[in-house]
C-alpha cells in the first residue's frame, strides 16, 4: 500500500 | 523502476515535445484545446510541489522539470505568442466541471489528508480527465491534424504503460496505490475510442476524423 508523500513515480 | 513505467514516461515526454514542436515549427495551434494544456499545468505544478523538498533522483527531478517547463511554455504558446491561431469556438468545453469534481474528490478520498497529499490527489484526479477538452474540440472540428494523433496517441499510451507497470509493481515489490491506479484506468478508458480511431485510420494514412 502507498504511503502517503512517497510517490516515487511522475 | 521497471521498463514499462520507463517507456510510459518516454511516451509522455514524447507526447510533450511532439506537441511543442508541432506548435513552435508550423507556428499555429490550430485543432490545439488551449484548455487541456493548461489543466496539464495545473497537475504538474499541484503534483510537483515537492519538486525541491523531496529528492528521489536525478531522473525523477529532471523529468519534473522538463514537464514543468514545457506545460507552462505550452500555455504561453496557445494564449500569447500565437494566440491569433488559437480556435477558441471549438474549445468549449467547461473545465469547472472537471476541477471542482475533481478538487472535492480529492478531499473526501486521499492518503492523508495534508496540503501536499492532497494537492498530490488532485493531480492525479485531473489528470485522468484533463484530456477531455482536447477529445471534445476534436469531434467538435470532426477532424484532427495527423501530428496531433501522434500527441494524443503517445499521450494516451503512456498511461496505459503505467498500468502495466502499476501490475508489475504489485506483483514485485508488493506495492499499489489504488489511487493512482483508478484514475488511470478512468484516464486510458477515455482514450479508447480515440486509441480505435488511430489504430484503424491514421496508421492506414488516412486522416484522423471523427464522426462528428
């Protein structure tokens, strides 16, 4: 499950 | 990273340049929906205020920036330098009803509700339907340029590739983010009909039309 403020996409 | 989300972002910054040049080269924006770019500058400046705080990569921070940049040097193209080529009548479509939409799904359904995270989700809402205005003026004109399939084509196919890479993510690394992967199943099912058009008509070297 994300995590959130680790998007690590664009 | 894995090669489907690397293709997915070499077709977006395909799409990005495909479509700049198109408007720089033949210095018009005819058959260009002036309101889908600046809904692209929006979710790149709402999804990348992390820009400076939050480094990932080399890669990651470029990328960020060469979108950035060329969303708002897009802009600045439609509604300044050649805004007399603009096709304003056929760029009718009511952005509101996506944003507000949008903006109101991003407070009720998010990771964590904080400014970032929440600005993060409404970028990924907008995203999936920022295209629409483009969509519309095209089966409003009927028709669309044979470059500007390519953009819309490369623009649409690199959110399908990040679905492939959203699989790839969930089965090797355990990780999905079920926000960002219902928006772009919402996003790469608007393109269908378009993605029907393109496989069937521009790749024959006809002409991309629309019933209107």
């Amino acid at each position: 499950e994300a995590l959130p403020g680790d998007h690590d996409e664009l | 990273m894995n090669i489907f989300r690397f293709l997915g972002d070499i077709s977006h910054l395909s799409a990005i340049i495909i479509l700049l040049l198109k408007i720089w080269k033949s210095r018009s924006c005819a058959g260009i929906s002036g309101k889908s770019q600046l809904l692209f500058a929006i979710v790149f400046t709402t999804r990348y205020l992390d820009l400076f705080t939050n480094f990932i990569s080399f890669y990651n921070t470029s990328m960020k920036v060469v979108y950035v940049a060329s969303s708002y040097a897009t802009v600045w193209m439609i509604y300044s330098k050649f805004k007399a080529t603009y096709d304003g009548n056929h760029d009718t479509f009511r952005v509101e009803f996506l944003i507000v939409p949008t903006a109101i799904l991003s407070f009720l359904v998010n990771h964590d509700f904080t400014p970032l995270e929440i600005l993060w989700t409404f970028s990924i809402y907008l995203e999936s339907v920022a295209i629409l205005p483009q969509l519309f003026m095209v089966s409003k004109t009927g028709e669309a340029e044979t470059i500007t399939s390519h953009y819309l084509f490369a623009l649409g196919i690199y959110r399908t590739l990040y679905l492939f890479n959203w699989i790839w993510r969930y089965q090797f690394e355990e990780f999905f983010d079920l926000i960002a992967i219902v928006a772009g199943l919402v996003q790469t099912v608007l393109y269908c009909d378009f993605f029907y058009l393109y496989i069937t008509k521009v790749l024959k070297g006809k002409k991309l039309s629309l019933p209107a």
